[in-house]
C-alpha cells in the first residue's frame, strides 16, 4: 500500500552533520548527515534510517555485568574494542564512554587525550564521545577530548541544565557536535537547547537526548516525549528541530535480566527492542552497548525501513 | 524550675526543664521571628547562649551559622532546651518588627448606605389609657420614626432588662439603634438622649500576617483612623498550615482568642486616637482567608486542609460581636464575608470587590501573592479563580537572606552590566540586613540581564568577578561586603534562593496560564492585570514582566490594587447592598483546582525558566533580553 497522508507541517528536522572525512578535515572513512525529516517516522516512509553506534568505555568498572560477560577475548583497551567493533559488528559509528572519569577525583587528564586519540587511530567510523558528569574535572575534561579530536567534527557529550557551559565551550573551540540531555520532558529539551544557543552554539550542532528510559520501566514516557518533541519541531518550533539520539543503556539493568537464567540473550532482546521504538519514535542515532545486540538491532531497522518483514525475527 | 534569662531586656521566666528557648521566650512575651513554626529549617530564631546550660545540636544545624557565630554561643532558639538557669541574647533581627504595611486604597466612591440605623425617639409614657408595653412603645417609636415595622424587629433579652430604666430615667428622650440582620432587624442598642451622631464602624481585613483596621463614622462615611498590627497567631506558626496543625493539638481557642484580641487591639489604637469609645462601634465587618475567617468565628477549620479540601461555610456569615470576643459594642453586628474555596476566602471576593474587575466586559487578571497565590480572572460574565503554594521565597523565606520588608531590608536593586557592581535601597535607609521580596526580584531580573545567571537560574561561576564565587554550598553573588553591611557577613544571593524564586514565579505563571487556558483566552486578551496586596506596591513592574512573574503585558495596564480586602471590606461597611453583590460574586466564580489540572505541571515546568520556555509569549522582555545580551558580549 502506498498513499501519502497529507499534513500541513511547516517546519523540519536540522540536518547535523557528523564525523568529518579527509575532504572535511578530518580522518574518518565517512561522514554523516542526520535529520532533514519532514514528517513523523514512517509516516510517509520518507524518513532517513537511524544510525547503529556500538558503545564501548575506558574503564569496564561501572559497565553493566552482562556486557562485560558478553566481551570477546582479548581486548585490553579502548582502541582494540574500537577496531573490533568496527570490524566484526560494523556499526556507522562508535561511541566512546569515558568511564575513567567518574571516578571519585579523576584527574588523570593526560590518559583522556591518549584514549581519545587511539581510538581515533584505530577506527574509521565518525567517533561519539561521552565525558565526565562532574562540574569539578568537566572544563578540563572536555577540552581535553575537544582538542583530540579536532578537526573529526565529534559528537560530544552530555549537556545537561545544571552543567553544560564545558561542553558547549569545547564544543565551540574545536567544532563539534553536542548533545544535550533532559529527563524525558519535551519542556525541558526545550529550555536546554534555549541555553546552549545563548552559548553560541548554532542548532546545527545540537542533537536531543530525551533520555531513554527501559522498556518495561518508563519508556513510555520516552516515547511521548519524543513524539511532541518532533511534533512540536514539525509545527515550527525551532527550539526543539534538532535530530535525537538514544541511548537504551538502562535496558541492560533491568531485573529481568539481573534474574534470567540467561541473561545475554534477554540483555540483548530488551535493549534491541528499546532501540528499535525509539527508532519508530524518531531517533536518529541509536547507540547500544552488547556486543549482541548490534547485528539483530541492524536486520531489524533494514526490515522496517526496508519493508521486509520476513527478516524480523528474534535473534535474526 | 530553671530560669531562663532573655537579653537585653532582662525578661525572665521560669519554665520546666526540658523546655525550648523558643517556649520560654514566648512565654516572656517576645516576638520571635518563626518562618517554618519552630521545626528548625528556617534558621531565623537565632539567639545567643551566654551563661548557663542548654542542649542544642550545632552541628546538625551549623549550615544556618558562620564558625564565629557558632563560637559565640549561637543557637536555634526552637531546637535548645534548658537544662539549668541560662541567659540568653536575642538579635534584633530575630524579633518581629514593625513592618511596611499598605493601607491606602483606591479612591472608589461608594453610597453611604450603612446596615445600622440610630432614631432619636421622644416618646410618650405610658399611662392608663395607653398602657402598651415599653419596647412596643419603643418599637412603634422607630416605626414613626422611619424605621422598619416593630414586628420584624427582633430585642435581645440584655436590651429588654435595659429599657424600662433608660426610659424613664431619660424622661422617654431615648436614641435606638436597629441594624439589618439575616432575616429581619435587630436592636442592637438604646441609649438616653440624642446620640445619633456616635455612630461607627470597622473594616476589617483579617490577615494570617497582618490585620488591617479602619475605623469609619457611619453617619458621614469618613475615615477616622487607620491602623494594622501584626496577628497574634503568629506566635503558633508563621504559615496557616502550622496554625491548623497547632490548632488540632487543642490549640483553636487560643488561636479564636488570638485573632481577636489582634482586632481589638488594631480597633482601641484607633479609637484612641480617634477619641472614639469603641463602645460606639456598631458594625465590624471582616474580609479574611477562609481558614482564618473560620478560627475567628469559632469554626473547626481542621478538615479544609485535607483532600477533599471542603470548608465548613461558604456563605456570608453574621453574627455579634460579643459572641466572638471582639471588644466593640456587645450587640454590635458583625458581617464576614463569602469564599468560595478552602483557599478562595473573603480577602479575595473584597480583592474582586475592590478591582471592580465584575463590572465590566474587559477581561482582568488578578493575582494576590503571598506565601500562597491566588489569581482570579475574568469579566461581568465569568470568573475563574484558582490557588496556590508560591512558597515563602517571594516574602524572603528559604532565601539565604531573605527578610520581610522590615527597616534594613534591601528593596530595590540595580546591577550595572558592565561591572556587575549593584546600587540598592534599603527600607528606612537603615544598614542592610537582608534583602525582602521586592528586593528578590529585583536581583534575579538583573542578574539576568547581565547574563549572570542563565534563564535556568544558574550562576556563571566562569565570569571573573569578586562579587561572583562557588559558595560554601551554592555559587553566589555577593550584594553587600561584610564592612557595608548590618550583619556581620557579605549579604549574598545563592543559586539555590534563586532556585527558589524561580520556582515560586514558576508556579504563579503556571496557575495564570491555566486559568487563560480554561477560559481559553491569551494574554493579548487581557485589558488589566492587577496586583493585590501590598507585595504589588513594591515590585517593579518591569522586572515581574522580565522574570516571567505574570504573563507579558505592557506596563500600563498593570495596577496596583492595593490593600484590596480592606478597601472591599471598607466599601461592605459603608454601603450594605455591596454585601448582596459579595454573594453573586462568590457564586459565580469558577473554581479550578490545581491539583486536578493535568497541565498545571507542564505549564509549571514550562514557567520554570526565565521568562518562559516559549519565548513568543514575553516579545518585550525577548527584544529586552536580546540587547542586554549584545551589550554583554559588546561591551
């Protein structure tokens, strides 16, 4: 069946463009541009498809029991996980979560730049990078990650309301991209992209993360605010025209998991299906962290951008 | 018993071991400033132990004191309890003090039309062939006189015992007084001779704060004397809700008691000076919150404050004086007006009254901002009205420094943009003590606009500036150095007080917005927006429309109302059918409740921001803003 719904929307999606190739100053094998959406997913089926990006950290301490279970052998650092994902899994883009930093007193500066700069080295995939939460180390932290990456166009994060001048400076000295974070209020993105413009950083840099909540455990109110989100920014509201990324990472803490005889397998069930409604509520950039859910989550988005059904099937 | 010694005026009590300081100083009669009701969070009842010994936790409470405080033997005054004989010196500022109150009102004109009426009788006396009774024969008297007919006028057995000797010994040369009541008329008085001109009346505006009193002759409708004091519940909790709490630990007939020696008290001052015996005082009409009209009057307002939230009464109630213990002539009358709601009480409908916002097509918004909020809109066809909890920031509790606006109070305030250096006045021009509501707001819009604080309300800690640094708890702007200040300490503004006004505007923006959203109106609908209260007199218009305080409007069409519950209680004591008015208007008003409003708390989180998240609604203040920030970034 093929047939237009017809809707009187005056206003868009920003296209933000990520990573940077060697043509854009940058090193990455490719680059992407994300939003530019006219309508609501699927609506008319002319929405782009989001993009899968593999999460890894710096420090496993605080990654989720099951995703560390789940970790192939050998991998000791940053830069081999990085290769390896990009080899084996073949996500459009990684993101790095720099877990060192919530440490009590982290301070350990130099070790970020040299992180951030070994995984730029051993993946070619547009880099998403993820800092510290901490005013105190925050400045420092993030320019550090800024200036590694200059010139790669990073997507940096998190912004959120009670601290997002570091990141919004480091983001505006080094040309990246930022994203800002609100807890599931469609009111509240609003507000905190307000305040990064008063910054100076232009709307082409912002991307919204509503905050994923677990499926079972909230997600629903994701998912409504991710609706009037892009609601509000197809009625013409600029503030909120800005592509969303979400992150299930809650999804791999659930009891269900903590109690299932299996936990991998359900890991990666619960934070497949998490990332694809987010997909249908319009995210752009789904980000997830077992190893296992990258592939299925893959066949999923190609069966319901593409149309196939017969390829969504659990474990696929 | 140990024997607690208040300095310095060497008051001394004796109470039981175990007690508090706070108890013990009540008990020496001292007005002791108590925001939360003696719960240990507001940290205002600071006193200083000098000898003797106490208990008191100051670790549990350092965060309201400075280590040199501390040394010197500061303390809670609510939280130390005696063991032994102590002295102990009270601050100044820890007393209540006399306060800025309004009391001038707008100049409406109303028909002198009173409820009590005085006839000057000579009568005939009895004799064998007219042996009719002596209060028939007074009662026909009034009739002939032009007052109503005897047998709707009902006499109190008190005025039957005086008659038959007023009379005679008055040679039947007598003076009645007749009021209108529920139902019919009343005697309420009979006198010897001609004293119709002593006649007087008192409006009343009963507030959990403040009580507002003006005494008017009713046979000329003039003012003879204004006078307000503080309430004296305000010794059993600051807010009404610690005094319903106080209240249902037995404590409602000292409140009753409270109140209305409050009146009388706020009634002699001006009688006094008058020279005016209140003896002589007819009529006392009363506008007051529900919850406080209901004290008054004896009722058990207990059950209001919980869900359903339903009053006793909502009708005008009357009744007389003696039996309420207001000290003014026995019988006199006294007439209470209407609310609509728990929280809608009678200072609203004589706010209403007042605007004369009923008596026309263009729509008005009025908002009463206290410790709670109510905001009414509407026209001669409709009304909405709703309430609220704005919290105490805007009256300057759970602020760092906030104050009432008592003398010291800094109540206006300038931040040049470029030095970021502040200008400001105090009440009295007294040494700064703290900074009061007018004052708050003040700073929050200039900060603003001088991009200190971003329009979440966050202190750019990044901008190198003396005045600007992390804080022990919260980063902080310094208003006044330590040397220039009336405390011993910089007079700071905290991110959290600022948090805190944000989310006290927030939350009158909010109800506002709702009531515009059921009335299905927006604010270019809105001829007149009307403060009332004393709090709108103070403010700067400016700031309130940049801070996102009410919804933009130009300047001009915001006013000030004034006291507007004693100016609607003045205008029920001087022209009675105003009093048939109060009721349509109570009757009419819808009221919205908050809590039952799914999109109050997304127009709160919506109003959470300075001025609003959707900046189209505030074009002004946006330009406004804009400029500011080019001036900023240009200097």
């Amino acid at each position: 069946m093929n047939y237009i719904l017809p809707h009187t929307w005056s206003g868009s999606i920003q296209t933000v463009t990520i990573g940077a190739t060697k043509q854009e100053g940058g090193t990455r094998s490719v680059s992407y541009e994300i939003g530019g959406d006219t309508d609501l997913p699927f609506m008319n089926r002319s929405g782009k498809k989001p993009l899968l990006a593999y999460e890894i950290c710096d420090d496993t301490a605080i990654w989720p029991q099951v995703v560390r279970d789940a970790m192939p052998k050998g991998i000791s650092d940053p830069a081999s996980w990085a290769a390896y994902g990009e080899k084996t899994l073949k996500p459009d883009c990684i993101r790095l979560n720099l877990t060192s930093t919530r440490k009590p007193n982290s301070s350990d500066f130099a070790s970020i730049s040299a992180t951030v700069q070994s995984v730029l080295a051993a993946t070619t995939l547009p880099l998403i990078i993820e800092g510290s939460a901490d005013p105190a180390v925050d400045s420092e932290v993030y320019i550090r990650c800024g200036e590694a990456g200059q010139g790669e166009r990073l997507v940096l994060g998190t912004a959120e309301a009670d601290r997002y001048r570091s990141v919004a400076a480091a983001a505006m000295a080094y040309d990246h991209i930022i994203i800002a974070q609100t807890p599931i209020d469609v009111n509240l993105a609003k507000q905190l992209n307000i305040l990064l413009r008063e910054t100076g950083i232009p709307d082409n840099r912002i991307i919204i993360d509503p905050y994923t909540g677990a499926l079972g455990y909230g997600f629903e109110y994701t998912y409504s605010t991710m609706e009037r989100i892009r609601f509000a920014a197809l009625k013409g509201d600029d503030d909120l025209a800005m592509p969303m990324i979400s992150a299930p990472a809650d999804s791999l803490t659930v009891k269900e998991i903590r109690e299932s005889d299996s936990p991998s397998e359900i890991a990666v069930s619960w934070e497949r299906a998490t990332a694809v409604a987010s997909a249908i509520a319009g995210a752009a950039i789904l980000v997830v962290r077992h190893p296992g859910t990258v592939l299925p989550l893959r066949t999923a988005i190609d069966a319901l951008w593409e149309g196939s059904r017969r390829e969504v099937s659990d474990g696929a | 018993m140990p024997t607690v010694t208040f300095l310095p005026g060497f008051q001394k009590v004796e109470v039981p071991k175990g007690d508090s300081i706070l108890s013990a100083a009540r008990k020496a009669g001292l007005p002791v400033n108590v925001v939360c009701g003696g719960i240990g969070k507001c940290g205002k009842c600071v006193m200083f132990l000098k000898s003797g010994r106490t208990e008191f936790d100051n670790q549990r409470y350092e965060e309201f004191f400075t280590a040199e405080e501390l040394h010197n033997g500061a303390c809670l005054a609510c939280r130390t309890y005696v063991i032994d004989d102590c002295q102990v010196f009270v601050p100044e500022q820890t007393l209540i003090q006399s306060q800025q109150i309004l009391i001038d009102t707008l100049g409406h004109t109303v028909d002198l039309n009173p409820s009590v009426w005085k006839y000057h009788l000579q009568l005939k006396p009895p004799t064998l062939d007219n042996p009719i009774s002596d209060l028939d024969r007074l009662l026909d008297g009034v009739h002939d006189a032009g007052g109503p007919v005897d047998k709707r006028i009902y006499a109190p057995l008190e005025l039957l015992r005086r008659i038959p000797s007023v009379t005679r010994e008055s040679g039947w040369n007598v003076t009645a007084t007749i009021a209108l009541v529920p139902g019919g008329y009343r005697l309420i008085h009979i006198e010897k001779g001609d004293t119709r001109k002593k006649m007087y009346g008192a409006a009343v505006d009963l507030g959990t704060t403040t009580i507002v009193v003006f005494l008017r002759d009713l046979t000329t409708g003039q003012v003879l004397g204004v006078t307000s004091n503080y309430n004296r519940q305000i010794s059993c909790g600051e807010d009404i809700l610690s005094r319903v709490n106080y209240g249902k630990l037995g404590g409602f007939p000292k409140l009753q008691a409270l109140a209305a020696e409050s009146i009388n008290a706020a009634i002699q001052t001006a009688a006094n000076a008058a020279g005016v015996d209140i003896d002589d005082i007819y009529e006392v009409v009363i506008a007051g919150n529900t919850i406080m009209t209901h004290i008054l009057m004896g009722i058990d307002p207990s059950y209001m404050i919980h869900e359903p939230y339903v009053p006793v009464v909502r009708r005008a109630l009357s009744t007389s004086a003696s039996r309420i213990g207001l000290s003014v002539r026995p019988n006199g009358g006294i007439f209470i007006f209407p609310a609509v709601s728990d929280f809608i009480g009678g200072d609203i409908i004589a706010d209403i009254l007042a605007s004369g916002m009923t008596g026309s097509s263009d729509i008005s918004l009025m908002i009463d901002i206290g410790t709670n909020y109510e905001v009414v809109l509407g026209n001669n066809d409709w009304i909405f009205a709703c309430a609220g909890a704005a919290g105490p920031a805007l009256e300057g509790g759970e602020v760092l420094f906030g104050m009432r606006a008592n003398p010291g109070a800094i109540e206006k305030v300038s931040i040049d943009p470029a030095t970021l250096e502040p200008t400001f006045s105090t009440i009295n021009n007294s040494n700064p003590l703290g900074i009061c509501g007018s004052g708050l707001i003040d700073i929050l819009a200039e900060l603003l606009k001088a991009c200190v604080i971003d329009r979440n309300g966050r202190i750019n800690t990044a901008i190198p500036h003396p005045r600007i640094r992390p804080g022990p708890y919260y980063p902080e702007y310094v208003l006044v150095w330590k040397e220039k200040a009336g405390i011993n300490k910089d007079i700071v503004i905290t991110e959290n007080d600022i948090k805190n006004l944000i989310m006290s505007k927030a939350s009158t923006l909010a109800a506002c917005t709702v009531l515009m959203n059921v009335a299905g109106i927006t604010r270019t609908d809105i001829k007149t927006i009307y403060f009332a209260g004393g709090f709108g007199n103070y403010i700067n218009k400016d700031h309130a429309t940049t801070i996102g305080l009410i919804p933009e409007v130009s300047i001009d069409q915001i006013k000030n109302l004034g006291n507007g519950a004693a100016e609607g209680a003045n205008m029920a004591l001087l022209d009675r059918k105003k009093r048939k008015l109060l009721n349509e208007i109570a009757e009419k008003i819808g009221y919205i409740e908050l809590n039952a409003t799914p999109s109050f708390m997304d127009e709160y989180t919506r109003s959470a921001f300075l001025p609003h998240t959707d900046l189209s609604l505030f074009p002004t203040v946006e330009r406004a803003l804009q400029q500011c920030r080019i001036r900023v970034v240009n200097p």
